[in-house]
C-alpha cells in the first residue's frame, strides 16, 4: 500500500514540484525495489552490440567501450564492402571478423560469429542467395565449413567465441529453403563443428521470433535437435518486435523457453538474445526498461543495430555518433555508462509493474543505494517502491533524501553530457517501505535515484 506522504513528482524538467499524496496507485503503475534480497554481483548483462564496431582497431576511444561495459559483441562482417563466401571468397570479410574479435577480446568482451554472415546472407543477398543443403548438396557448405575451421584455428579463435550458425533462418530474408532444408543444415553443421573444434560453444537457433510452443519453427527446432543429439550450447533468440506486446518479452520469453525444453527434455543452459529493442526503443527511458529486464532474469543481451552499410559496422550499434572523425556520446549511451561504471556493490531484487511498460534495476553500494528506472515508450504516473529498508540496518519510518538524476535524449545523432543532477528531495516513509511516485511526461527520458545508508 502506498504511504501518504509528501513526495517528489519529476515532470521531465530540473524543477522538482513537491505535493501531497492522496489517491492511490494501482498495481500495475507500481515498480518495486526490495532491499532484503542479494541477487549478486553486477556483470551488467544488457551491456553487449551487435556490430557496430569498426574493423580498423581502435577508431573507437576505448573509454566509450570502457564506460558502457562492452560485454558481448555478435557479428561476422555482414554488409562490410567485401562479400561473403557464395560471392567468391570470404577472405576480405574474414579479416573483418577476425579485426571484431580481436577488439571483443582487448575489453575482454565474448564473441558470437554470425556464420552466415561469412557464407554471404546478410540480407544483401537478393535473388544470389545460395543456401547449405537446399536440394540435400552440402559440397560447397563442406568448402566453406573446411575453410572456416582452419582459420579460426590459425587466428587464435577457439576461446571466448559462440559461434552462431545461422541468423535469422526463420525469415525469408535470411534463409531461402524451407524449414526441413534448415533442420538439415543445422545437423550437417553442428556434427561438423564438433567434430572439428570440439568444446567451441553453439548459440542458436538465433531466430527472429521468441520461443513459444504455438510457434512451429521452434517445436520443430527442439524435437528435431533432442532426436539427433544438435542441440546447441547455448539458446539464442531475438527481441527485436515492432510492438511492444507481452510476447516481446523476457518476462514471456525466458519462463516460454523454460517450458519448452522442459517438455522436450534438454538441457536448460545459458541464454542470450543476441538482438534486442527495435528502433524506437533506443533512448534512455526504453534502455533502462531493457536493462532491468536483464539482470531480473540473468540473460545476456546484446543491444540491436538498426543503422547500415558503413554505419552498422560503427557507433557502437547506435550509442555514438562523431563530428568529423570525433566521436561523442549520446543520452542512451550515458544510461549504460551509469549501469556500467556506477551502478556497483550487489544487486536486490525488484519487481516491474504489472502493465509491463515500467520496471527498475537497483544495487546496493558501499553506502549507497542506486536505482535506475525506465519505461518502455510509455507516459503517465507510477510509483517506485523501495522495501525492507531495515536492511540496511535503517529505522522502519523515518525520512531519507533522495538524490535524483535525469537521463536526457537528443536522438541517436544528438550529443549530451552526464546526466543532470536535479538535486536532494527529503522523502519521508513509515511501514519499511519509501514510495514516490515518478511523472513520466515523455517516452524517451529516464530517471536514477540514490541515497545514502
């Protein structure tokens, strides 16, 4: 139950109104915090891109890749000026990848190699596609998986690298053959991998579209691996929707996957979504939405790159953009630069609201308590919770000032600092539990609270 208290309400300006709170929030305008649960250490998992990293090293500042906890890169030279190997030859593209990697590895960053990418079906492919086993001819896929394995063995890739077989092969855009010619893909190559770089993880089937039992891509998929022994390393799917629907989402997703394999009786390993947020989700209010996502159910995540040509193998999937041959960073980046480099000590457990369109990350630091908040392309009012606060050894009623902190966004191409310290506000609770609420007046803008213990 909500406190009647006074409170500050954030209107997405540096003014902060004080007033009295009368009515009360529903359950599902409600995002929680509880102090008493130690969920662990940080290892920001919502810190990874897909492409967006140059293949000449270091045109990128290392600082940028430092300060958004560079984790996880997924690429394979899709869309560089070079071709892939039905065009030729993929030796240009390879050094491409093999510049990638060497960058993943310098911020000791894991690796996923997008395969097809190198095999030439990057989406550029058009009516030239060529796809492994259509018509059951896997020669010029045996070629290509020989070649493959030599040169990762002779450039030192066969630690901190995923290899990612095929993206996107539910969608036409991607794969040509039909979903048997796939399966059948998918064995010849798995069987050949592991015969050839024994203990390299699998990541897939990196489909388009999440896990779900109604989904015959995916029931396939599991049955098909179960019956012939492919299954992958590590389960790899997308969120890159358009909608913002409950079906684009870990909170369906992860529990969906769960159940899937469950009912087919694999093995529940590691899962990473090697794509996620579409266009429209990448500011700072969208990020941290996704970041709390997250952390809540211990999935990796790689953020989506929705730029291309030259573009999709720079700025960091959008985080960046340069004046001249200078890069700066914009407002979503400075999201994941707090996530990354401030948000330390131990996570606690939180809760997002029940619409689904808020949620919170929240750590513990030595003395402080950070809490950053987010709504996924969403406006209106909202409570943030924070319980147990005799956790920190704090008296159950009482009152604490809260620092605030306002993450701004001027576009992908707009340049903006810190994020503006919008001061103290004394905030005062009884029952355990501080509740204020949050004016959300924009989707793109997102919020940090913090007080001292």
């Amino acid at each position: 139950m909500l406190i009647s208290l006074r409170i500050l309400a954030l209107a997405g300006t540096a003014a902060a109104t004080v007033l009295d709170l009368d009515s009360r929030q529903s359950a599902s305008q409600i995002t929680t915090v509880d102090l008493s649960v130690n969920q662990g250490t940080p290892v920001h998992r919502a810190s990874g891109v897909l492409y967006g990293v140059p293949n000449t090293k270091n045109q990128i500042p290392s600082s940028f890749y430092t300060g958004m906890g560079f984790n996880y890169l997924s690429a394979g030279g899709a869309q560089f000026s070079s071709r892939g190997w039905i065009f030729g030859g993929y030796t240009a593209r390879f050094q491409d990848v093999l510049s990638n990697f060497q960058t993943a590895r310098q911020f000791g960053a894991q690796f996923i190699l997008k395969m097809s990418d190198l095999w030439g079906t990057d989406g550029t492919q058009g009516s030239s596609g060529v796809y492994p086993g259509v018509n059951t001819n896997f020669t010029q896929f045996d070629a290509f998986l020989t070649q493959f394995v030599k040169d990762l063995k002779a450039n030192g890739m066969t630690s901190n690298i995923k290899l990612q077989i095929w993206n996107e092969p539910d969608l036409t855009l991607f794969w040509g053959g039909s979903m048997s010619e796939y399966l059948a893909m998918w064995s010849h190559a798995v069987n050949f991998l592991r015969a050839n770089l024994a203990g390299v993880p699998i990541a897939g089937p990196a489909y388009a579209n999440a896990p779900s039992s109604s989904n015959t891509w995916w029931t396939s998929f599991l049955s098909h691996v179960k019956a012939d022994g492919t299954a992958p390393d590590v389960y790899a799917w997308h969120h890159e929707g358009g909608s913002t629907d409950v079906n684009n989402d870990l909170q369906t997703s992860q529990p969906a996957m769960v159940n899937l394999l469950n009912s087919y009786g694999l093995h529940i390993g590691e899962f990473v979504i090697d794509e996620y947020a579409n266009t429209g989700e990448q500011n700072p209010s969208s990020a941290a939405w996704w970041i709390a996502r997250f952390e809540r159910f211990n999935i990796s995540g790689l953020r989506g790159n929705w730029l291309s040509g030259v573009n999709l193998q720079d700025f960091l999937s959008g985080l960046l953009w340069k004046n001249g041959s200078t890069y700066f960073a914009n407002g979503e980046w400075q999201v994941y630069n707090y996530y990354a480099t401030a948000m330390t000590g131990h996570r606690v457990a939180t809760t997002g609201s029940t619409d689904r369109r808020m949620d919170s990350y929240a750590v513990v630091g030595t003395n402080v308590v950070r809490i950053l908040v987010g709504g996924r392309l969403v406006t209106g009012t909202y409570s943030l919770h924070i319980k147990n606060l005799s956790a920190l050894s704090l008296p159950t009623a009482g009152t604490i000032s809260v620092r605030t902190r306002q993450f701004s966004f001027a576009g992908t191409q707009g340049q903006v600092g810190a994020p503006t310290d919008l001061g103290l506000a004394s905030h005062t609770y009884s029952g355990n539990v501080l509740s204020f609420l949050i004016f959300q007046t924009d989707t793109v803008t997102t919020w940090s609270f913090e007080f001292a213990f």
